[in-house]
C-alpha cells in the first residue's frame, strides 16, 4: 500500500490518470502563508488556531466556518498519522512558496516516521503523463526543521530555508510597509480598476513561478483598504504610498510565527540588504 500526499485537489485526477487509486490520496489543504502558525502549539492546537483564522478569512464564495475548517483539519491529520509504519508516503508537490509551506508541515508531521517516505517533484501544468513523474521520485529523510523556522517570531530563521526566500518579501517593506504582493496589487491597480479575475491575472503574471490563489489574492486586497477601495481600484492614499511619498500604517497581522503590527516587536524587509529588519 502506498499512501499519496499532494497540494491541492486539481492534481487527483492526474494521479488517477496514473493509476493512482483515488482512495489511496491525501490532498494536504492549508494557506500556510496567511496568518498565524505559532511555534510551541502541538497538532490539535494549531488546528484549532488556523481553523479560527481561515473562518474569518472567509476563502470560499459559501463562508467556511470554523468549525468545518476544523473538522477539515482533523481528518486529514488523523489520517497521515494513522498511516502504518510500513507504508510508503509519496510526497506530491510543486517548486513553488505555497507548496514549499505545505511540505515542511507535512515532513514535520513525518520525521522520525519509520516507513520510506519519497519525493515527486511536480511540475507546474502542463504536466504531461505523471507515471514517469512517479517512477523518477526521489526517497527523502523528513525533518521538522523549516517548519520550526516558519513558526519562529523572529522571521531571521527563514533565511536559514532556501525556500522560504519569496516568504521574506511578504514582510513590510520598511520604505512602504507594503509586502511585495500587496505592492504588486497596487501596480497592477496603477492603471485603473480591474475586476476581480483580471486582477488575480495581473497579479500572478508577476510571480515566477506562480503560487498565489485568487481567495488569497482577494483577502489581501481587502486588507489593503484603505488603499484599495471594495472595487478593486486604487486610492489616492494608495496611490501616494505606491509612488514612495507615503508610507502604509502598520497593521495587526502574522506571516507564519511573526505577529506584526501595533503592540508586537514589528519586522520589515529591506530590500537592499536583503534581509529582514527590527523596526521598533
């Protein structure tokens, strides 16, 4: 028996195209990148954490509530852990910020894990037929360790993570206070307003390789108000922190384990030096 781990649900029928049993899937479903992930809670409270957070976020067009996101999280965690120790664990996932966060949660899960545990390195589609994928995966040792440094309140431990480079952009630019997404839905407002899916359009035209969802995309332009009207069209408050002759407030928020804004030891990215930053 084989037990297949993979990032979303649009890569099942491929799999199955395979000759994946579909029973034999987990789809691995977090936004890691949005919101809080704090250190020092076990599995059953982190849970409970970030189905709180993606409550509120309101992700879907139907409200997922919290206690759905909850109950989401629960059988999914129950049934990796209950994978016997002899069982093979595919690992399924792409070279990008989103599925790179998955997967540290997913080998955190796993270290120590007895059974072979491999690697398949997904390409972003077209992907073509997914057998030689599957013969050609790599077998792998999982370890907790960029998932501990994602859940640290000191955003200095992802650089330690090649992977999470893209992650320290999304800290506030201490010119703007803008993270490199929400900058890049200011440019791509520049020019007038869009609708919602010619702004996802835009704003992932930006990205290589791409990684955003558009419910993450839509969440972060709400949070962008007042730079960003409902509308999705640019301010005159945005416009002026756009062209660097303001700078955006902070606000109340975390990346992973680091609790920005009022009242917390506020980061911000320098882009020149490349590296994170105390604030305050």
């Amino acid at each position: 028996m084989t037990l297949h781990v993979t990032n979303g649900d649009a890569v099942v029928p491929e799999l199955v195209a395979a000759g994946v049993d579909a029973a034999d899937v987990l789809v691995w479903r977090e936004v890691l990148h949005d919101g809080p992930v704090p250190a020092g809670l076990g599995p059953a409270e982190l849970a409970r954490v970030r189905a709180r957070h993606l409550a509120g976020r309101s992700w879907d067009d139907e409200e997922l509530t919290e206690e759905a996101a909850l109950a989401m999280f629960r059988e999914r965690d129950a049934r990796l852990a209950a994978c016997p120790p002899g069982e093979e664990l595919v690992l399924w996932f792409e070279e990008d910020l989103f599925d790179w966060l998955l997967l540290a949660q997913v080998e955190d899960r796993l270290a120590g894990s007895a059974g072979p545990v491999s690697r398949v390195y997904l390409r972003h589609p077209p992907r073509g037929d997914l057998r030689a994928a599957l013969g050609a995966r790599e077998p792998v040792v999982p370890d907790g360790a960029a998932f501990a440094a994602l859940r640290s309140p000191d955003p200095r431990a992802w650089l330690d993570v090649p992977a999470f480079a893209r992650l320290l952009e999304e800290l506030p630019d201490v010119r703007t206070g803008l993270g490199r997404t929400e900058r890049q839905i200011l440019e791509a407002l520049a020019s007038g307003p869009l609708a919602p899916a010619e702004l996802f359009v835009a704003v992932a035209a930006r990205e290589d390789p791409p990684w955003l969802g558009d419910a993450t995309l839509f969440a972060l332009a709400r949070d962008l108000a007042p730079l960003v009207d409902g509308a999705y069209a640019l301010t005159p408050a945005g416009a002026d922190v756009l062209a660097g002759v303001a700078t955006r407030p902070p606000i109340d928020r975390w990346i992973g384990g680091v609790h920005l804004g009022p009242g917390h030891p506020d980061w911000g990215w320098n882009q020149d030096t490349r590296r994170p930053v105390r604030l305050d």
